[in-house]
C-alpha cells in the first residue's frame, strides 16, 4: 500500500529509485531540512524482498547509526571479524580488526531497505511506489521535471533538483546529454579470485539460510569444508567467506 497521502507535485530533490541509494539519500536530506519525494518503480513488497548484498561496511552501519536507524541491526545482525579463503587446501585467514580496526556487519540489504522505508513511512515523508519513472525533461532549465506513472495516471513532479538513484540501467543515466556525465571510479589494482572459493560451515550460518546465494551453497555446508563454484552477479562475481563470531 502506498502510504502517501497526499503527493506535492513540486518539491525540492526528485529521487528515482528507493533502493539503498535513494533511502538513504531521502534520511540525509529529511536530516537537513531538504524535502524530497522518492518515486519507485515496483511495489514495497518486492523492494522490501529483494535479496541483494548481505554485508554492511563500517560506513553504512556508521550512517544508520548516525541517522538512528541502528536498532533493529544492532539486535539482529551479527558482526563479522574475518574472512576465510580456502585456497590451494590451506586456510588464509583475514583478521579484519587486526588489519583495519573495524569490523563488518551481516545484515541483509532488504533489512536495511525495510528499515529506510518504514522510518520515512512512519514521518510521513512521501515515497511512492509502484510509480514508475518513464523520462526526464528540463534538465537544462530550473525546473527539471519526473515524468511517471502511478495509479493509472500520467504524473509529472517538478523540481529543483532530481537525484537519479535507479540503478545502472535505470533512465536517469541515458537522460542527460552526451557529454554531461562525469563518472567517478576508483579502480584496484586487485581483485578477489572469480570463480573457486571454499566455504567453512558453521551454525550460525542457518539463521542466513533465506539468503538466495547461500542456499546455493548449503550442500556444500553439509558436506563440510567443500570447495564450490559460483558467480553471484555479472559484475560483481566476489564470494566472500566468512567466519562468525561464534556466541
Ligand atoms: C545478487 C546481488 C548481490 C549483491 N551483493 C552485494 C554484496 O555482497 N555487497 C555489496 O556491497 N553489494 C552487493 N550487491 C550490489 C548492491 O546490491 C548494489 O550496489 C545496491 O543495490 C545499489 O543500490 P542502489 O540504491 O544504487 O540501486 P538499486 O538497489 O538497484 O535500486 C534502484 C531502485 O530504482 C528503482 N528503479 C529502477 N528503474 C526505475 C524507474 N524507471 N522508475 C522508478 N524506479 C526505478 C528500482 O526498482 C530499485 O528499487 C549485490 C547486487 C546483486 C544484484
């Protein structure tokens, strides 16, 4: 159900997409006074269900902290403190708080998707979704315009500033024209092994078991210490072992 009562059809930031990027983007301006609208293609169910990345650096957990949108990850979450890579029959064990003075956290995306939404839906901040964003006009004028579908209704939101947070192949990248994009990478001179990885099974790994790309490994979980084979996604194809702090 969407939860806005009542959409103004101008408002200062326009954010496309309520995944990670855009929630958050929505927390941080709410925090500073900058209202916005978030418009989102699918419903909140299926971006509430949507399983994605599984592990929360020192700077997103420091961000919802900040935010205080921290609780429910402090409850339920569980810290990680290495990783483990099989390789070659031997354990290389990486001692995260020994190496870099932090630790990580394993909490699910939807979870911390489920917890941006339901903070803006209970301050009453307006995010539509099941709207889907069809193109952009004015960009070059003062007041760029959201052209979307909602409700059976073409809609269109003006703004003073629209924060395209719809992903790599969402419309906001092909919008602008040529020329007008700066992109910003920062690129490693490593990376983790594609394909091979081994996986150290523990208890503690069933309460994750929901997880998509764990279920792909649970055979492997049973068997005990296998090696297994997997690509998570095309571009980003990292697996990462893990070993929880056992309580
Ligand atoms: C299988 C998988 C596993 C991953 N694992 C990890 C991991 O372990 N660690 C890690 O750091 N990262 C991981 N990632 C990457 C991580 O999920 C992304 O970096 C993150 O989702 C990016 O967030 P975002 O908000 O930028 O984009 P998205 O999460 O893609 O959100 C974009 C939103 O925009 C909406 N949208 C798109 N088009 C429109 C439109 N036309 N109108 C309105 N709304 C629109 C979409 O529905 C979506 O809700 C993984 C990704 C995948 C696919």
């Amino acid at each position: 159900m969407n939860a806005v009562r009542s959409l103004k059809m101008r408002t200062q930031v326009g954010i496309i997409g309520a995944g990670p990027a855009g929630l958050f983007l929505s927390h941080l301006l709410h925090r500073a006074g900058i209202e916005c609208v978030v418009v989102e293609a699918q419903s909140r169910p299926y971006v509430e269900g949507r399983v994605r990345a599984g592990v929360l650096e020192p700077g997103t957990m420091e961000t919802l902290e900040m935010l205080g949108l921290d609780a429910r990850m402090r409850r339920e979450g569980m810290v990680d403190e290495g990783l483990d890579i099989r390789f070659r029959g031997k354990n290389i064990h990486l001692d995260l708080p020994g190496l870099t003075g932090k630790r990580v956290m394993i909490y699910g995306q939807q979870e911390v998707v489920k917890d941006l939404i339901g903070a803006r839906l209970e301050a009453s901040q307006p995010l539509l979704f099941e709207a889907k964003v069809s193109r952009l006009s004015d960009l070059d004028g003062d007041r760029p315009k959201i052209h979307f579908s909602h409700d059976g209704r073409d809609e269109v939101l003006e703004c003073d500033y629209i924060a395209g947070c719809d992903g790599f192949h969402g419309v906001s990248r092909q919008a602008p024209p040529p020329g007008h994009i700066i992109n910003y990478e920062r690129v490693y001179d490593f990376a983790l092994a594609r394909r091979v990885v081994a996986v150290e099974a523990t208890r503690r790994y069933d309460l994750f078991e929901q997880r998509s790309w764990l279920r792909a490994v649970q055979p492997a979980f049973e068997r005990g210490l296998s090696p297994i084979s997997a690509n998570r996604c095309q571009r980003r194809s990292h697996i990462m072992v893990r070993r929880p702090v056992l309580g």
